[in-house]
C-alpha cells in the first residue's frame, strides 16, 4: 500500500504544497484509491492536482468523523464531480464509507456548526453512501474499524460541543470517531483521523479486529493538545509495551506531547507531500 498525505497541519521541508489544519490522506491499495478524509477545505484537491493524482478516480471515501476538520473538503469533491459531468468527463462514483453518525449536525456554543456542511442527500448524487458503526473490510487487508471500544479509562473522556438528532440535542463525545487498519505481513498500519476515541482504544481495537499484535506504523491525529498529565502518561505507558516500529503522529498534537511521545517510541516527520510505501 502506498500513503500520500493530501492535507496536514504542516508541509514537508522544500515540497511547496498547502497545508491547513486538517487531515486528508490518499491510500493506494491493489489497484483501489481511498481517500481518508478531506479536510477542511479544496487544499487536498489543490495538492493532489500537483502531485498529479486524479481525485475522479477514487473508489472509496472514508470519513474518520463528522468535524469539519474532516469533512470541509466534501463540498469541493462534490463540485470537482459536478463540474466533470458537466464538461463530459468520466469520473467513478466512489462508496462514501462513514459511521452513522458523522453527518449529524454538530454544534458547540460561540463556534457554531462544527460538523459537515454538505448534506448526505446533496453527496449522494455523486456518491453511493454507506454506514457502518460494525468493521467493513474494503479489501483482503484494509478495514474499516467502525465505533471504537472505549476501554481505557485515561482516555476519550471528554465531549466537544453537543451532537443534534431528530431535534434532540446531547453533548458529543464523538462516538463516530473511527480509523482504517491495513494488515500487513509484518503487521498493522493503523491510520487516524484525530483519535477522539484514543489511539489507545483504536490501537487495542485495531488488534482486536485483524487478530494482529504487531504495529508497523500508526499515522495520524493523535488529539493530545494539552492533555492531562493521566492521559500523557497512560498514553507513553501503552505505547511503550505496543512496541511500535515507527509513528508518523500529526494534525491534533501539541509539541510538548510529541517530545514526550518521542521518548517512548519512534516519532518520525509528517507533513503534506510525504508518501510511504508499505
């Protein structure tokens, strides 16, 4: 499988791409495109037109959860399909792939919407959607993990504004939060959106469900912005007994928490432009 990053907070040194702070990445497995994410805007278009892949030949889209961090880029999809039909060229309809609660509307107080601005409807007509909240296996060795266990209790504790369902209105605690897993011989590559869930409950998870103890390489948000000194530490402590060979941690995690990282695994650079071959 080969991982291209479309969109990340921060571009790789000398690759004059766009970043922004979102996530969007381009999987290329036996002959399928994935796109995981496409985050907040038409960056990850802009970037992949310059790195020379053909955003209407996906197969798959999976969305990791509904922020608009994530889902902001949809529209722009939507329109560079559109405007393909339009012009008379061929474009695939991809499957949408998402948890059933990602196109909620989600709401936080002084922010406004904070969840996808493009309906399921509107997508639909470019798109086939799907929900699952079970895993999906896409192919032989890549899956759709679905709503993720919440085990660890340093972890996933928090909510982010409130989560609107036929009218009724809850805090969020982001249950539609997910992660996609290819299942190598070596082992797992186990790739985030923000990891609302915790990347320790993704990881136990992702185990779980590919029968798989080995961690190649975890990329992705891994939401440590200013976490408690709990959750860093249990956190440092899973890791270090996972073993992971190397992790590519990006988006939603601070510098102090990326140092701390370092000291109990490979911490490796991240940014737009990077691809990784496995």
């Amino acid at each position: 499988m080969k991982l291209t990053v479309l969109t990340d907070n921060n571009t790789l040194i000398d690759k004059y791409y766009l970043g922004e702070p979102g996530v969007s990445y381009l999987l290329e497995e036996n002959g399928s495109k994935v796109l995981f994410d496409t985050g907040y805007s038409d960056v990850f278009i802009r970037n992949a037109q310059k790195m020379g892949i053909d955003l209407l030949e996906l197969d798959y889209i999976v969305i990791s959860h509904g922020h608009l961090d994530h889902t902001g880029g949809l529209e722009p999809l939507l329109r560079l399909f559109t405007e393909a039909g339009l012009e008379g060229r061929q474009y695939k309809r991809p499957v949408l792939l998402a948890h059933p609660l990602a196109f909620k509307r989600k709401y936080q107080q002084g922010a406004g919407e904070i969840g996808a601005l493009v309906s399921e409807d509107r997508l639909a007509t470019c798109m086939e959607i799907r929900h699952s909240r079970d895993p999906m296996w896409i192919s032989e060795q890549l899956v759709f993990l679905g709503q993720i266990p919440r085990v660890f209790d340093f972890e996933a504790k928090e909510t982010i504004g409130c989560i609107i369902e036929d009218d009724h209105s809850s805090p969020d605690s982001i249950l539609d939060d997910t992660a996609m897993v290819f299942k190598t011989v070596s082992g797992l590559v186990i790739i985030t959106g923000c990891s609302h869930s915790g990347i320790c409950n993704i990881i136990r998870y992702a185990k779980e469900v590919c029968k798989e103890e080995r961690i190649v390489d975890i990329v992705g948000g891994f939401h440590l912005l200013r976490p408690s000194t709990e959750r860093l530490e249990g956190t440092m402590d899973h890791l270090e007994k996972t073993k992971p060979q190397r992790v590519h941690a990006c988006h939603c995690i601070d510098l102090m928490s990326k140092i701390a990282l370092s000291h109990a695994c490979n911490i490796e650079e991240v940014g737009v432009g990077l691809e990784i071959q496995y």
